[in-house]
C-alpha cells in the first residue's frame, strides 16, 4: 500500500503539472508551488523505488516497476473476526499432536534399545584355519531412577503445552482489539476519502478553467494568487485523499 500510495502521489501530480507545459507565462509567473509540486512528484518517486527494494528483499526475487491497484474494500463478513494466523499455522498443531504423543509414550522414552551385530575373523588352532565370527550385543540405557524422570519430563510438556496456549489467547486478543479498533477508524477514513477526494476534484477543475481562461485574459495579480491557493488547496487534498484510501486498504486487511 505504501507503494502505490506513492504511485498514485507520483502521476496525479504529474498529470496536474502537464497541464502547464502548455502555458510557459503561467508558469513563470507561480514558480514556488509548481517547484514544490515537481519535488513532491521526485519524492513520491524515490519512496516508490524504496518500497520496490523492500518488496524485492521480502519475496526474495527480482521485480519491476509495475502499476498498483488498490483492492477494493469488501463488505462481506465485515464484522467477522478472521481466524488467527498463529492457529492456522501447521506447526502449532503439529506441537500440540507432539506433547499428547509424547505422554502417550510414558517411560518408553526413556529406554534406549540397542542392537550391535557384526563380524570378526578368528582363528582355531584345532582346525588350523580362520574362520568367520558372529558377535552381537544389546545395548540397553536408561535412567535409574525413571519414574522421577517421567514426572519431570511430563511436567515440562505440561509448562510448554500452556505457553502455546497463551501465545494463541494473546493472539486471539490482539486479533479481536484490531478488528474493534478497525470498526471504529473504518467509517473515519472512509469519510476522510470522500470527503478529500471531492476536494481535490473541486480544485482540478477550478485550476482546469483558470488555465482554460487565461488564454484570453492577461493574468493579473490576482488570477494569480487565486490560481497558487487552488494548487496549494489541490496539493493538500490529494494528499490527504490517497493517504485516507492506503489507510482504509490497510484496516479492511486487519479487520
């Protein structure tokens, strides 16, 4: 999202600043805000290149500039908390099958069974010839005192098997406090979206028929800081229109 809020940053203004090209007097009369403009589409540009690397150091391969779409904001289950990612993960149930299997067992994990078997050349004088021997061991190793080693190592799957369960209430928590915090800030930015986006339309066309009329009329003092306060206005409702769209993208992901 970071990405293509500076994308969208980047041509909005720019497709603003084309509109100038056409009209060098105008240009050179409000050279301040257009400059500001010029560095606010470097900027956004150099940001975009900079969430680029991270995307590439993230998914570990090569990518190029590309062309963004924001996803559009779905209704459906809006108010269903998503299931947690830590549950989800095959690891967690793999731990859990792990600790239940592993009691199961009981004193049996202790007790290492080894068989040796192998063979040896040996030499009989009666016979006066070496013949092949076969020489195997069992080998068997455990703890002395096993029932003490049982209840400890119960006790210790017992200490783990709760710090899973903690981790997935404190997941689930957190889940459920983003998903409120979600639903309260969720009508905010969609209002702040509307509401600066209609702004910023409002100053494009103001700008679009100051321009339109200068062709006919000489640009006086005043056109002028009339045209400089609309581009500042635009400037500041765009901004803040393309911030308000990332934020909800970003709460429809968390919610």
């Amino acid at each position: 999202m970071s990405y293509w809020e500076n994308y969208k940053i980047e041509h909005n203004f720019k497709r603003l600043l084309s509109l100038f090209k056409r009209d060098k007097k105008i240009s050179k009369t409000i050279p301040s805000i257009l400059e500001r403009l010029h560095l606010s589409v470097y900027l956004a540009h150099m940001r975009s290149e900079v969430f680029l690397h991270k995307m590439i150091e993230t998914v570990g391969q090569k990518l190029h500039s590309f062309i963004p779409e924001r996803p559009k904001p779905s209704t459906h289950n809006a108010h269903h908390i998503p299931p947690s990612v830590l549950r989800l993960h095959p690891a967690i149930e793999g731990l859990i099958r792990y600790y239940h299997g592993q009691r199961q067992l009981g004193w049996l994990r202790f007790i290492d069974v080894k068989l040796k078997v192998f063979m040896r050349p040996s030499y009989y004088p009666e016979a006066g010839r070496t013949k092949m021997a076969i020489i195997g061991g069992l080998y068997l190793n455990m703890p002395i005192d096993i029932s003490g080693a049982v209840h400890h190592a119960n006790q210790q799957l017992d200490l783990d098997k709760e710090n899973i369960l903690l981790k997935l209430k404190q997941d689930a928590l957190k889940r459920e406090q983003s998903h409120k915090i979600a639903e309260i800030k969720l009508p905010i930015y969609r209002k702040q979206s509307h509401y600066w986006n209609k702004n910023a339309h409002h100053w494009l066309i103001y700008i679009q028929k100051a321009l339109s009329t200068s062709h006919n009329v000489k640009p006086t003092h005043t056109i002028m800081k009339r045209l400089s306060h609309a581009l500042r206005a635009y400037r500041e409702a765009t901004l803040k229109w393309i911030h308000a769209d990332a934020k909800l993208s970003v709460m429809h992901s968390r919610s």
